[in-house]
C-alpha cells in the first residue's frame, strides 16, 4: 500500500515575486527549503504567504504578513497559505 503524503498547507500564487521590504515582511531567513520555510510560516500566527528562492542565501525565506503589495523579484516564488 502506498503512504499517504499530506497536501502541503501552502500553495505557489505567483513566479519572481518576493515579499515586499516593508512592515508587511516578518522574516527573511536563509539556508531553508521551501518546505522548511512552509513550516515556518504555518507554526506564525500572522504568515498568510511566503517567498523562496533556492539561488538566494543557500535557500533564502522571506514570510509575509500580507498578500499585496508584493515585489517582483526574479527566481523567486510566492506561496499562499491554504
């Protein structure tokens, strides 16, 4: 029988955009996959979407506090809380 993987609790919204460098922005951490930084933002009470790269910082994490407003940012994506 095959396992069962779990849905992840995020969602890729857009291509090349990052959280904007505003009070909107929680966090900016590196060294992180996007599945440690979808950790992350899930366990935050006010992450509602986050932004990856893995060219960045040896996988560069920023969570965001809003869905607007975002920057373009190539080899990034933005992911969206479900």
């Amino acid at each position: 029988m095959k396992p069962v993987i779990p849905d992840p609790a995020y969602e890729l919204m857009v291509s090349d955009t990052k959280c904007p460098m505003n009070s909107a922005r929680l966090s900016k951490t590196t060294s992180e996959t996007s599945a440690t930084c979808g950790a992350k933002c899930k366990e935050h009470p006010d992450c509602v979407g986050f932004s990856f790269s893995p060219d960045h910082g040896n996988g560069m994490c920023m969570m965001c506090k809003s869905l607007e407003d975002l920057s373009t940012h190539k080899s990034f994506d933005f992911y969206k809380m479900k």
